[in-house]
C-alpha cells in the first residue's frame, strides 16, 4: 500500500465516510465543508472527477472526496 492509499483510508476514517462509496452532490460537499454550488463550479471547471449518473444525477466516490480533502481542488494537478 502506497502513501497516498494509507492517507486516503486515514482520511476516511477520521470524517467517517467509505473510500468506495458513491455519495450524491450534497452529501460530497457537506463532507467537504464546501457550499454545494462551490463543488458544482469545480465540477463544471472539470477540478474534479465524478460519476456521471445521468443528466440530473452526479456522484462522487468515496476516494474522490478523500483526494480533495488531502490535496484541495487542484487535486488532479498534484
């Protein structure tokens, strides 16, 4: 297991929350601690990854709050 793995899981345990989970756009953002047209904008910007559920339904995993916890919105650009 890598560093960022390790972090990942450390992340996830500490605000409660499963790295393999999918959570919808609102509970993302309240875990985040970020308005949710803030996590809207950074998804429309492409700033970070989701799961495409359909027009009106987007998702993010568990790992993909875990990586904008640990390294912020410029998460992809680390």
């Amino acid at each position: 297991m890598d560093e960022l793995d390790t972090m990942r899981e450390g992340v996830a345990k500490e605000y409660g929350f499963a790295l393999y989970r999918r959570y919808s756009e609102k509970q993302a953002a309240h875990l985040l601690g970020i308005d949710l047209t803030t996590l809207k904008r950074w998804r429309r910007a492409g700033k970070t990854p989701y799961v495409n559920l359909g027009p009106r339904k987007k998702q993010y995993l568990g790992t993909h709050i875990a990586d904008m916890m640990i390294k912020g919105a410029d998460w992809h650009e680390a």
